[in-house]
C-alpha cells in the first residue's frame, strides 16, 4: 500500500463521535442534577409530544384574520 492509503486510513480510523450530555441521557433539555448527580428535565419524548400538542392547538385555533 502506498503511503497516502495508509494515512487516509489512519486519519478514517481516529474518528471518534461526540455525544452531549443531553443525547447520552435521552433529554432534550437537562435543567439540573439531583444531589445523587442523576439529572433531570425534559426527555426527547416529552419535547416531542409537547411540540405536537402545540401543532394541534395551533390548527384548532380560530384567527380573527
């Protein structure tokens, strides 16, 4: 192998993905922590429905316009 595939493979392999600490614990929004360190806020799936509810109380509103 030349030198210029071994370091494209090298430079591949070094990669590494980031997670935040939101992503890592399933929150969208982490507030704070407990005393315990264990944290607390909203979940992905709270935010989700949250942002649906929202959606459907948009469309069902009556605008004057």
């Amino acid at each position: 192998m030349s030198k210029k595939k071994k370091n494209r493979k090298k430079k591949e392999t070094n990669e590494v993905e980031v997670m935040t600490e939101e992503e890592l614990y399933g929150f969208d929004f982490i507030a704070g922590f407990t005393s315990g360190g264990a944290p607390y806020g909203i979940t992905s799936e709270e935010a989700k429905e949250m942002e649906l509810e929202e959606e459907q109380m948009d469309k069902d509103r009556d605008y004057p316009f």
